[in-house]
C-alpha cells in the first residue's frame, strides 16, 4: 500500500500549476544541500583532530559525548521550525478499504526521508568507525553509533508528534523553547549540567553497549505514540478545521473594543497574529530575543564596549523589529479594503504603534533580570526602551509604506521570502546603528552613563512628540497608498 501512497502523491506534484517552479527550486536546494553534504562529511572525517585542537586536555570521545545532547536540541529546535509535518489527503481513502493503521505508519514512517535523520551517518559514523576502536571496543563503537542515530530518529517522532499538537496548543510550542533555554542557561551557570549527563551516558554505551536498549526502547514508545495519536484523528469529523486555543485566547481579547475604534482595530490585529503562521512565528522568537544578552553581557570584552547599546535595542525591541518591518504587508490580502473603508488612516496607523509599543514594555519587563550583571545593564534597557517606542516604532511605521510586496501570511516563515525584499534588510540597518552612532561619541567624551541618558534622552523627547511622528507616517502613506495597493495586488 506504501507504494500507492508514494505514486498517488507523486502524481499529485506533477499535476500541480506550480511543479515548474518547484522543480527549478529543488534542484537549487539539492545543489546547496549537496555542498552541505561535502562540509558534513569532512567534519566527520576530521573530527578527532578538531576537538584534539579545541579541547587538547581532554579525549575527544568525551568531549563530543557531552555535547551530543546540545546536538539532539539543537536539531529538534531547527526541525520544528523546517522540517514539514509529513500529510497525505486521508479523506479520499477513509471511503476506501485502506486501513487507518496502514495511512498512520505511512504518515510516520515518511517522516524519517528528513535530511535531519541521516546526518549521524555523515558527522558521527566517521568518529565512531575510526576514533572510538583505537581505545575501545568495535562493539562499543557500533553501540554508541547506535545509540546517537536512535535518539536522532527519537527527535524526529518527537517533534512529529509535538507539532501536530502545538498546531492546536500553540502555547506548548513557546514552552519548548523555554524549557530549551531555561537548560542552557542552568548549564552555563553551573546549576543543572546537561553535558554532564550526556557525557555520563553516551560513554556508558561505549563501556556497557547493551546501553543502546535504552534509545530503542525510546525511539519505539515514541513511534507508537505517533501512531495512535494519527489513528485518533483520521477520521472525517476530526480533520474539519476546529476553534484551536489562540482563537480562544484572542476572544478573551474583546474587552479591547472597549477602547473604541483603536482598540478594534489593535484586537483585529492581535487576532491576525495568532492566527496565521506567518506572523505567529514572530511570538515563538521572543524568548531568543529574551536570551540574546546572555551571549554579551557575561562577557568582560563587551563590558565596556559601545555594542552595547546594540543589545539593549535588540532585546527590548526585537518583537517591535521582527514584526514591525512588515506592519504593512501582514495586511497585503486585503489591503484594498483597508483603503476603502470608513477608518481614518490615522486610527490605522495608531492601532499598529500600539501594537508594537505593548509587547516592548512587556518585553522590557522581562529583562530586568539582567540587574543580574550590573545596574548600568538595566539602565541601558530603559533607555532603548524609550529610544524604541520613541523612535523605532515611528520610523517603521514611516518605512512601511516602502514594502510593496505581497505576503501570504497563512504560510510558514522558514525558507519562505516571499513579501521580503532588500528594503526590509535596510530598513533594520537605522533602527539599531542610529543608536550606537549617538552613543559611541558621548561614551568616548563624557562616559558612559552620560551616553546612555542621551540615548534615553532622544527617545523621551521622540515619545512626547509620538503623535505628530505618527501624523507624519499616515501623510507619507497618503501620497503612496495607490503604488503600495498596486504592488499588493500582484501575486508571485
């Protein structure tokens, strides 16, 4: 039966309008993919060299043995965000004598062609075959070979099964990152050692190679988990489109309208946020956003240095940023009746600046943790929290009437440019060098916190005067909405 799942889908991507371009595209991707593939190889070859020369007071089965659980997370997190949930049109074959087992492990078996679950053979299958005998046993090297693609593969069912959950609970995916973060974080302090464990076990399976059970037995649990969790829901009245929990959530919303034309507008959008793929991806980014400190501030080198100020905007303002150089274009669908109706533009405009100047206070809230490293830190965060809201959000709002590209928000972000341009990746470029060109002066003059006021300083001053900056965004719209509508309405 696998067979004719494989022919009928075949066949479906060749009737399809658009296996021109996907053609032309793949192979594209298979040629980048093929280089990657080169890279993989060498690393694995040359492995044992490379930690010899990174870490050269340690063996290098220990060292990569510690770090292979990082590897699982890092993989996992990169396969929720590429790797597709693998589909097949069930409701043509549910009439059929097709069982649901059979379309379940169809489902979950494709899932393993990921390119994902085949990189052990090229990154780890050199170490343990030419490595790890030299001082241990073949036996043991076959077993930890093992036991690393085994938890591969585990990953993969893993994050099968919790997508097709988190497309219903999208929570759960901001949890996961969360939790992944909350770990690396544990480790670098020192608290809780995940490498440790890793170390531990990978190790074991080296010295006692019946170990390897373990990730079988793992790997199995959560395969059949997958199968019944798909054998659950095959069925005609589970695959109609239900009221998932960010519909749920955006209805607790409705107090917005409250507030008037504004706040129907500000809850019209929060609910095109959790809706759509496309923008909802921004949310699952603010823990990264939250984190990226924690790569700067621990360090003496940026102590004291003027790319500080670069951090702060960035962790304050990364949601105002990721989501607000498309402000416009996430309503690019149904532009046209935006223009045609009986909302001022100024309200429309007023509605998006509140939007992204909610979330950067919040966000500005969560970082106060950072007192942690120094009061001059939280400083830093209230002055890019006013140069944010001050600045940064006008001046999107401003530069949004130059993205005229179409954006289909319903799809995915990852390795998706549609609705991007080059104009979007200038447009980045003002909103967090600006700030360090007018700090870096001051600091090299006055000193540092005196840099810091500064900056605050011009944000609270752009704050006061927000409305006229906000009037002066729509009259710029104005002169453009027509080319801007134009541009919309092609679709590529």
């Amino acid at each position: 039966m696998f067979k004719w799942f494989i022919i009928h889908q075949w066949k479906s991507a060749r009737r399809s309008s658009i296996w021109q371009k996907n053609v032309a595209i793949n192979i594209l991707v298979g040629f980048l993919m093929l280089i990657m593939l080169l890279y993989l190889v060498l690393l694995g070859a040359f492995m044992d060299e490379i930690l010899l020369d990174v870490v050269p007071d340690r063996d290098p089965e220990n060292v990569l043995s510690g770090i292979l659980l990082y590897y699982f997370i890092i993989t996992f997190v990169l396969r929720y965000f590429l790797q597709t949930i693998p589909a097949i049109q069930a409701i043509p074959y549910l009439h059929l004598p097709v069982k649901r087992n059979t379309i379940a492990r169809y489902l979950v078996l494709k899932s393993l062609s990921s390119f994902f679950n085949w990189m052990p053979f090229f990154i780890f299958l050199p170490f343990a075959l030419l490595w790890i005998p030299e001082f241990h046993s073949s036996v043991g090297a076959i077993a930890w070979f093992a036991s690393v693609l085994l938890f591969e593969w585990t990953s993969n069912f893993k994050m099968i099964w919790f997508k097709r959950r988190a497309i219903h609970k999208p929570q759960l995916s901001l949890l996961l990152i969360v939790v992944f973060a909350l770990l690396f974080v544990l480790d670098y302090f020192q608290i809780f050692s995940v490498s440790a464990i890793s170390e531990w076990f990978f190790m074991g399976v080296i010295a006692h190679p019946i170990w390897v059970l373990f990730p079988l037995f793992t790997m199995l649990l959560i395969y059949f988990i997958n199968l019944n969790y798909i054998k659950n829901v095959v069925y005609l009245e589970d695959l109609q489109p239900a009221k998932n929990s960010s519909e749920q959530l955006s209805g607790h919303l409705n107090r917005l309208q409250s507030y008037g034309v504004i706040g129907e507008l500000v809850l019209k959008e929060v609910r095109l946020l959790f809706r759509n793929k496309r923008p909802r991806t921004v949310l699952f980014m603010i823990p990264f956003f939250l984190l990226y400190g924690l790569f700067f501030y621990p360090q003496e080198v940026t102590q004291d240095s003027s790319m500080l100020v670069f951090v702060g905007i960035f962790v304050t303002g990364g949601f105002l940023i990721a989501y607000g150089q498309y402000i416009m274009a996430w309503e690019s669908t149904h532009f046209d009746s935006i223009l045609t109706s009986n909302v001022s533009y100024y309200d429309f405009f007023r509605a998006k600046y509140y939007l992204m100047v909610i979330p950067t206070v919040i966000l500005f809230i969560l970082t106060i943790p950072y007192l942690y490293f120094g009061v001059e830190i939280l400083w830093m965060h209230v002055a890019a929290l006013f140069y944010n809201i001050g600045v940064n959000a006008p001046l999107l709002l401003y530069t949004a009437s130059y993205n005229k590209k179409r954006m289909d928000i319903s799809k995915g972000a990852m390795m998706n440019y549609q609705g991007v341009g080059v104009n979007n990746f200038i447009m980045v470029l003002p909103l967090l060098l600006v700030p360090v060109m007018l700090f870096w002066p001051v600091k090299l003059f006055f000193g540092s916190m005196e840099a810091i006021l500064f900056v605050g300083s011009i944000g609270f001053i752009a704050l006061l005067f927000n409305k006229w900056l906000i009037a002066l965004a729509v009259k710029h719209f104005t002169g453009k909405r027509y080319e801007i509508s134009k541009g919309y309405r092609q679709k590529y």
